[in-house]
C-alpha cells in the first residue's frame, strides 16, 4: 500500500483542555487515485492532511499511530528527513491561493525554489524548470508570468501556481485542502479537471479534502466521511453517494441541493451543530444529532463507540443493521 | 520612481522652509534681544545701535528671514565681519565663528554616535526577537521580554552615569568617553565611543526585540509561512526569507524615525558623556538665544527627519512589491 494512516490520533493542549482534533482514524490511499475527504469545518480534515506532512508543533500537539509512506513510517521521522520528504515526495496545496503564497517572491521564484532544494539544481535549470510547470497547469505567456510577483495573478491563476509548485518536483502524493473552495465555480471546474489531468500524466495520488460532496462526486475515486476527528464511512465514490449508509452522511447528501431534485422538495439539513472536540459526546459521536438514535436499542449508541464495518470495503460506523438502514433510508 | 524622487524633493524643500519659518518667528516673540547677548557685558548705545545694524536686526523680520534664507544659497556678507560663503547658515555671535563651520564640526560627531549605536541596537534588537519569537513562552522568550521592559524603562542619565562610574572610573576598563575622528583613529573613535553607543542602544534595543517578536509572531503563523514548510523549505530558510520578510516593514518604519531623531541630536547621550555633537549645540543655542545655530540645529533635526521619512517610503517597495511608489 502507497500510504497506509493507521489509528492516527492528534491531541492538541490548550488552555481550555485537551482537544481531540483526529481520533484512531485509518484509512489508505492508492498510487494514482483520488481520495475525497469530507466532513464539515472541525472534523479533523485539514489537522489529518497537517499530521501527515508532518506540520504540527511538537510543543502544542500530541500525535499518536502510524503514517505509513511508501513503506517508511513518517510519524517521529526526524525533522530534516521530514523536510527532505516534504515538497519531493509529498506536497500539498491549500484552500487561499492568495494568502498561501509569499507576497514577497516572484511566481517563478517559488517554484524554482522547491526544485533546486529537493534536486540541487542550478538556479537557471530551476527556473526553467519553474516556466516549464506554469506553462503545463496552463499559464499562458509562462517565461513572462514567472517573473510575476502573486498579487498580479487572477485567483485561478494563482491557484494553478501553487499547483505547479507543488507538483514541480512529480511527488508521489499530493493532499490537496480545500482546493477550489476560495475561486469562482467555473474556474473550480478548471481547477478540478487540472488536477484530474495531471494525475494521467504523472500517477500522483491525491487526498482531496473538501466540504462540497460535488467535488468529491467528480474528482474523487474514494471517499472518507468524516465526523469530529474520526471516520464515519468509507468507500468508492459510487458506494458512499449512491448507496450510503450512515445517518451523517445521509444528512450531508440531503443538505446538497441538484439540479435534478424537484425545486419543491426541500433541503434537510443536519440538525445541531458539530461537537465540541473538547468534550466529544460518548458513543457514537454523532449521536446528539442523529434522528435514530433509539432503533438499535435503549443505550447503545451513548456506550460503545462504534467502529468501521465491515473493515474493508464500503464500511461505516453505526449500530443500525443493515434491514433498519434500508428502512429509514431517505 | 522618478516621479517619487521629484516629488519628494520639492515636499522636503517645503516642509524645511515652513520649518525654519516658523523656528525664525517664534524665536522673535521671545522676549530676549540677541544684539544685547551679542554686544558684551558693556555695551554703549552706540554700539548696540552698531550691532543691531550689522546683524540685519534693524529690519523687519520678513526681510530678515529672507536675507537667511537668500544666504543658504548665495552666500552673505556680514558688515564688519567679513563674508559668509554659501552654503551660509548665518553667523553665531555667541561661537564667533559661521555657523555652518559649527556645524560641520559637530555633525560627524553626532552622526557617529548615531550609526554606531544604531548597528548595535538593530542587530541585537532583530536577532533577540527573532529568538524570543521561535521559543514563544519559553524561559528565552520570559527573559527577552523582562530585559525588554526594563531596557525601555531606564534611562540614559541613570545608566549612563552608573556605566561611566564602574567602567570606566573605577573598573578603568573602558577610556573616558570622548571623539576622535574615524579618519584619524579608527581604534580610538570607537573605543572612544563604545560606551555611549552601547548605553544608547540599551534604551533603543527593547523596541526592536518587541516589535520583532510580536510581528514575527504573527508572521510565523502566516500561511505562506506554512506553504514554505509545506513545500521542505529547510527551517533557517523559512524564517529568514519567509517570515522576516513581513516583518521588515515596521522595523524599517521605527528605524527610519529614530535614525531622523537621533541624528538630530541625542541630548541627554552627549551631555552624560561630554560629547559635542548637535544635541547639546542645540540647548546651548536655546540658553544663549543664539538664533543662527538654532536654526540650523533645527533644520539639521528636520531634515534628518523628512530624509529618512523619503528613505523608508522607498525601501517599503523594495520590501514589499505590492507598493507603488507615487
């Protein structure tokens, strides 16, 4: 397996207590295929893809499991093997293009720069390195653009620029968080379809975290639901949109408006809001909100935490059988 | 940038003008007279009447200011005294000498003081709140921001005296602090000066590491910071070209103006140690109404003020390449 995350756990301390940011949270990603990871703001997406990388402060988080990459263990790796892997191997791009790239350094500075680090090359085969990868995510006039500083792309643009630098060096695994969440929706398209395209070419593996089940729906292979820092269901992308089978992800399916959904019918949103990762509820972590939350028997879902099941496969963490799911199914 | 550099040019020229306008008749509401400081302990009417004329006072004060001003550029011939040529600031009665000679005395004395303490206070005030930021809350961090609060609460006089007193009169472990010139004696000018350069950089130094610390701070957490991590940038590079970078600004902002303040003359600096430089001529021209070498004091103290302002717009733009030069 390419990238194998088993029962990941980050603490981080604060003031107010321990916050379980990701709890005992697995989940495995192919060479060349997609990941979506959804789950509203909180569920431990972006603390997950940041544990991974390795960008967590020591001095504030605790963080516990197995991060398996290409068959070398990644969590307590030391710092400069970490720095080495970080931007060759693994590299990651995220939500604001804008804030995410120095306002201080040409365009093509920035990329040149992670080539000649991971590589060693000289400054001038760096640059046309970096002119190279502006001109593949499509920057039209890429010698010219390059020398461009950030605040003089358009957002799209500037988003296909972190793009370039992260894949400048054809890393093995690209976490992309929250990509197209911060540009115009025609150009999230672009941005998706960029990705998609790159991944052809190269067989980057990607770990898509997103909000917006439509872009899981299109750009992913695999999803990985997620709920105050744990997995609630796993699948492919057909298996969790088409039939899924926790009252989560039934409440995120029924949240999104289609085109195909009679304007009449309304939208069910999730009831509640998502815990506090201070004071996870007990059981089910959901359970606050869930609507049937008495079908598997009084208690069950406020005592044991449910795990993934079956634990390959399409698998999610409910007490519900499989005859009551199909029943209260929306 | 060149419309930059005209523009400025002439709102510098204005703003000095104004300046030195406003020094020249608020110094005529004074109630002292300058012939009568100029003209001795013993001064016949006649004399005084002499003096008056000689040093332009018998005419109004519009004329007066324009005659100094015409001087500056043109030069000005002192009845009974000889010419002054340009660029003339004037004669001082009280030093019996042109006050641009003054000056020009005085100003190196001044300027080395400044740039010296000035290296000091820059790079330890930097280099501690660049530390104090990356070990946030750590004993570093406490003892920074301690020696921080009580540097910026002394004074120099306090300091300074207590210095002189253990260093260099009992310890003798320092020179008695005085000017050489840097053309002279290298060795001796900063020896001469490394007292004063460091007791002026302790007041100034605890400014630097707070406002490098907090801004650092921010800047650590910045998200391009983290994309530099992101991307395996080692730790050195991404504070150095990464985080400090947005932390120049206002560092560059705070040390242009106490670089124009200083230059002005460090008063309470030059009298606890003696030295002549521009500061202290300026008490001593307020003390004897001597108004030609307070005005150039003045004009010294502005200028330095108004230049460095020009210097650190320009150098924002070559920080940050979002600023437009206008």
């Amino acid at each position: 397996m390419f990238l194998h995350v088993n029962d990941l756990t980050v603490d981080f301390a604060t003031e107010d207590g321990v916050v379980h940011a990701v709890d005992e949270l697995s989940f495995e990603v192919e060479r060349g295929s997609t990941l979506g990871v959804v789950g509203e703001s909180g569920s431990g997406k972006s603390v997950t893809s940041l544990a991974v990388l390795g960008l967590h402060d020591p001095r504030t988080s605790t963080i516990s499991g197995s991060v398996l990459f290409e068959g070398k263990e990644l969590l307590g790796a030391p710092r400069t093997a970490m720095e080495r892997l970080r931007g060759d191997r693994i590299a990651m791009i995220f939500q604001d293009p804008l804030t995410s790239l120095s306002p201080y350094h040409t365009v093509g500075a920035q990329i040149a720069e992670v080539y000649r680090r991971h590589r060693g090359t000289s400054r001038s085969a760096a640059w046309e390195r970096a002119i190279q990868m502006l001109d593949r995510v499509g920057i039209p006039q890429p010698k010219a653009r390059a020398e461009d500083y950030p605040h003089q792309f358009s957002g799209g643009m500037r988003q296909r620029a972190t793009i370039a630098m992260a894949l400048v060096c054809d890393p093995g695994l690209l976490i992309a968080d929250e990509p197209t969440t911060a540009l115009d929706v025609t150009v999230q398209a672009q941005i998706l379809d960029l990705l998609r395209e790159l991944q052809e070419q190269s067989g980057t593996a990607i770990i898509l975290i997103t909000h917006d089940l439509g872009v899981v729906a299109t750009a992913a292979h695999d999803v990985l639901v997620m709920y105050a820092g744990r997995a609630v269901e796993r699948g492919t992308v057909r298996e969790v949109l088409h039939e899924p089978r926790h009252p989560y992800t039934w409440g995120l399916l029924g949240s999104m408006p289609t085109l195909r959904r009679p304007v009449t019918e309304e939208l069910r949103p999730v009831r509640g809001a998502p815990p506090s990762l201070l004071n996870v509820p007990k059981g089910c972590p959901f359970h606050p909100r869930c609507d049937f939350v008495e079908l598997p028997g009084p208690r069950v879902c406020t005592g044991e935490r449910p795990e993934l099941s079956p634990p390959r496969g399409h698998g999610d963490a409910c007490y519900l059988t499989m005859k009551q799911k199909r029943e209260v199914a929306p | 940038m060149l419309r930059f550099a005209v523009r400025r040019t002439i709102a510098t020229a204005i703003t000095l003008v104004t300046i030195s306008a406003v020094t020249f008749f608020l110094f005529f509401a004074l109630p002292s007279d300058p012939a009568l400081l100029a003209c001795g302990k013993v001064c016949p009417p006649e004399l005084l009447a002499l003096v008056r004329r000689n040093l332009g006072l018998d005419q109004p004060v519009m004329a007066q200011f324009v005659a100094w001003l015409a001087g500056i550029f043109a030069g000005r011939d002192y009845p009974g005294l000889g010419y002054c040529p340009a660029p003339c600031l004037g004669y001082s009665f009280v030093n019996r000498a042109p006050v641009f000679e003054t000056i020009m005395d005085r100003l190196p004395v001044t300027l080395s003081l400044t740039i010296g303490a000035a290296v000091i206070f820059l790079t330890f005030g930097v280099a501690t709140g660049i530390l104090a930021a990356l070990r946030q809350g750590r004993p570093l961090d406490k003892v920074a921001s301690v020696a921080s609060l009580v540097g910026a609460s002394v004074q120099i006089y306090f300091v300074g005296t207590l210095a002189l007193y253990f260093l260099v009169y009992q310890g003798k472990l320092l020179p008695s602090p005085s000017y050489v010139p840097l053309t002279e004696n290298p060795l001796g000018w900063a020896t001469g000066l490394l007292l004063p350069w460091v007791v002026l950089a302790i007041i100034f130094t605890a400014n630097y590491t707070r406002m490098t610390r907090s801004t650092m701070v921010e800047n650590l957490s910045e998200d391009y910071v983290r994309t530099a991590r992101a991307k395996g940038m080692p730790a050195r590079t991404v504070i150095l070209r990464f985080a400090l970078r947005g932390t120049l600004i206002p560092i560059v902002t705070i040390f242009g103006v106490d670089l124009g303040t200083l230059i002005g003359g460090a008063i309470i600096t030059e009298t606890t140690f003696g030295l002549q430089g521009i500061g202290r001529l300026s008490v001593r021209a307020v003390t004897y109404s001597d108004l030609p070498t307070l005005m150039a004091t003045v004009l010294v103290a502005a200028g330095a003020i108004v230049v460095m302002n020009a210097v650190v717009d320009a150098l924002y733009a070559v920080i940050d390449p979002r600023v437009r030069l206008t």
